[in-house]
C-alpha cells in the first residue's frame, strides 16, 4: 500500500501537463488500488476483526484499529475524486491536487499500518486459532477470482525473497503461476505509469 502510494505521488509530481493518455492511466491504476484496500478493510472489519475480539484490551484495541479504517476511509474517498478529477483533466493543478491527497492517504495508512504490525500478531496469538484460520480463509474468498489473482500480484510486486519464499508457503504455487499467467502482463502494464525513476 505505502509503496504504491509513494509511487502515485512520484509520478503525480512528474507528471507533463496534458498528457491525457497517462493521466487515464494513473486515474485506472488508482482505481485497483482503491477497490483491493477497500475491500482489504471491509473484510478485515467483518470477517477478522470479531475473532480478535477476546477480551476487553484486546476489543479496545480493534476499536482504535478501526477507528483509524475510518481516517483511511475518508482520506480515500478525498484521493478518489482527485485522481478522477486529474484522469479526466490532465492539468498541471489537478496533477497537484492528487499528489496532495494521495500523501494524505498516504500518512492516514501509515498511521494504521504501523499501529496494525505492531499489534497483530498479539492479537491474533489470543484469539481463538480454529475460528482465526476460518477468518483467513474466508478472507482469501471474499475477493473474485480476478481480483484475487491481481492481488497475488501486487502482494509479490517488489517482495524481498524472503517475503516471497513465505508467500508460497500460504499460497500453493501453481495459484501463483495462474496469477502470473492470467493477470501478470495486464497488472505489469496497468503499473508502469506509475513507476517513476528517481
């Protein structure tokens, strides 16, 4: 997520006024972003969340995680409607406009992943581990097949080898290689607009 973010913003301070094939693009590629850390909380907040609920720090806890959904939610919808401004403008202000929301967005998810990392595994250690291992898994089915296979892409995009060895171990490599087969080349192409050298 911070990764992505930090990339919109590279390119959206780059950006050459006018260019309305790669403002469309940015504003597409914004689009996924949005639905998969949407859909990402929602299902944390009702499939996850009421597991770790075991005990009244534990359900403190997963309030001030939620209640900094909310800050995300709102920091979203604002970065929403700017890259939809600037997809269809193409000017130099909306340009500015959407780098401007996006590190919003960007310091709210911060906030929030780093309270979350911190805190996580905590939580998860007390919660009940039959009920926890049916959330994750419903987790992992909520999404459609095609938005889930473009999420194993964008999970592994940019993944040290460790974080891609662990990777397998949760997800079955012949569903990594139907990901990469199916969506690879289409999220490859969907991403480089954003991808901006330094």
């Amino acid at each position: 997520v911070r990764r992505d973010l930090d990339d919109f913003a590279k390119a959206l301070d780059s950006f050459p006024a006018g260019d309305r094939q790669r403002a469309a693009a940015l504003a597409a590629r914004f689009q996924w972003f949005d639905r998969l850390l949407t859909h990402h909380h929602e299902g944390e907040e009702e499939i996850l969340w009421p597991v770790l609920r075991t005990s009244p720090p534990a359900t403190d806890e997963v309030g001030e995680l939620t209640d900094e959904h909310e800050r995300i939610v709102a920091a979203l919808a604002s970065a929403r409607a700017a890259l939809a401004q600037f997809g269809a403008s193409a000017t130099a202000a909306d340009a500015g406009s959407a780098a401007s929301a996006v590190r919003e967005l960007n310091a709210a998810a911060t906030e929030h992943f780093t309270h979350e990392e911190g805190e996580i595994v905590e939580l998860c250690s007390k919660a009940d581990p039959v009920a926890l291992a049916a959330a994750f898994k419903k987790l992992g089915r909520r999404a459609g097949p095609r938005e889930g296979l473009w999420f194993m892409q964008w999970v592994s995009d940019g993944a040290s080898a460790d974080d891609k060895a662990f990777l397998r171990t949760v997800i079955p490599p012949p569903v990594h290689w139907i990901s990469k087969t199916v969506v690879g080349r289409s999220y490859a192409t969907s991403t480089a607009p954003i991808r901006v050298s330094s």
